[in-house]
C-alpha cells in the first residue's frame, strides 16, 4: 500500500513539475524563436508617403527622395524615424513613377546624371536610361521599379527591397 502511494506521488510530482516546467518554456522558447520569422523592420513593404506631389519638377527630372518609416518596429524594438532606403521619383503629370536607388548588380547607390539624363552606378559602370532600363554595364536588369499613389496631392511609394544578382525581380 504504501509502494502504491510513493508511485501515486512520483507521477503526481513528475507531471506536475513538467507542466510549471512547460509554462516556463513555451514563452521562453517563443521569443527565442519568433525574431528569426519576422521582417527584419516592419514598415518596409507598406505604403510611405514621401513627398508632395507639387514639390516634384514638373519637366520629369528624377528627385532622389529618402525612405523613412516613422514608426519601424524590429523583432524587439519599437524604434524612432528611419531611413530605410532611398528612391527616386518621377513626375509624369499627375502621376509620378518610383525607382529603387539601389543598383539591381551589386547592390550601389544609383546616382542620377543630370548632363546625360541617365541614371548611373558609380561602382561598376551600369548606366540606366530615363525609363529605368538597362543602357549599358553588368546589371542583370533594370532599375526596380516600385509601386506608387497619389493620395491628396502626396506621393506615397510602397517600398520594397529585391534581390540583387539576378535577371528576376524578387523580394528580398
């Protein structure tokens, strides 16, 4: 009778025990593992309103413009206004075009060249028309070209970034 009691409590204990234990560990676990499967910042791949659309030349001279999420939140943080990238835009009437300022090759900034109304890469010589094509150099493509809107005279850009070395446009 008394060996059935000392069992009885050894299995008692034991569950009990790795229950608290379970308690501990899910939440443990858990924030161990959730950062490696969120964006690294939050707020890239959103709408970002930019700029006025009254402040982009009306001849369509590209305006390289700063990227910044005013509220970005990492894996642990909430963070302060941050720049993220940069962009160049493009007014085209009342619309307004949007490319990536980083180089599809390497990864450079992308400058825009006023004198020969192209855009060019310092680095290694890739050189993009006005419409954001490949003109010439070792880019696998063109410039990306990002999604924009015009909500109430601002210019908002869904900023993204790709993969760079590759002919495909594909999220990083």
């Amino acid at each position: 009778m008394a060996e059935d009691r000392r069992t009885v409590l050894k299995v008692l204990t034991g569950v009990l025990g790795g229950g608290a234990a379970a308690i501990v560990a899910g939440p443990a676990v858990r924030a161990i593992v959730a950062p490696v499967t969120l964006d690294p910042i939050r707020g890239i791949g959103d709408f970002v309103r930019l700029a006025e659309l009254a402040q982009l030349p009306e001849d369509g001279t590209p305006l390289n413009v700063p990227v910044v999420i005013e509220q970005p939140e990492d894996a642990w943080n909430k963070l302060p206004p941050t720049q993220v990238g940069a962009v160049f835009l493009v007014r085209k009437g009342d619309g307004v075009q949007a490319f990536s300022t980083i180089c599809p090759h390497l990864g450079c900034g992308i400058d825009y060249v006023a004198s020969a109304k192209t855009f060019a890469c310092p680095c290694h010589e890739s050189s993009f028309a006005e419409d954001g094509s490949v003109a010439a150099g070792p880019s696998p493509r063109g410039m990306d070209a990002l999604e924009t809107r015009v909500v109430d005279g601002a210019v908002e850009v869904k900023f993204e970034k790709f993969k760079i070395g590759t002919s495909d446009k594909v999220p990083a």
